[in-house]
C-alpha cells in the first residue's frame, strides 16, 4: 500500500502546465465534435 501511495504522489508531482493545457485542448475538441453548446438546426422545441 506504501509502494502505490508513493507512485501516486510521484505522478502527482509530475503534472505540468503543459499537462492541464493539453487536458483542456482535448475536452474543447471533444465538445465540439459533440456539438455541446450547440444551437438546435430546426428551431429548438419552442418552434
């Protein structure tokens, strides 16, 4: 349990800014392709 604990911390202490960065770049482009945010193409339910 030591050992895990310790590999944990140890790639803790390796996340980066680049890390995050790349993190938040790869969740944008899967909202996009998902179209989260997207408006309705017919108008949306009120129409």
């Amino acid at each position: 349990m030591k050992n895990k604990l310790a590999l944990l911390t140890l790639s803790a202490q390796k996340i980066n800014r680049q890390h995050v960065q790349l993190v938040f770049v790869l969740i944008s482009l899967a909202m996009l392709v998902l179209g989260t945010g997207a408006p309705l193409a017919e108008g949306g339910p009120g129409r």
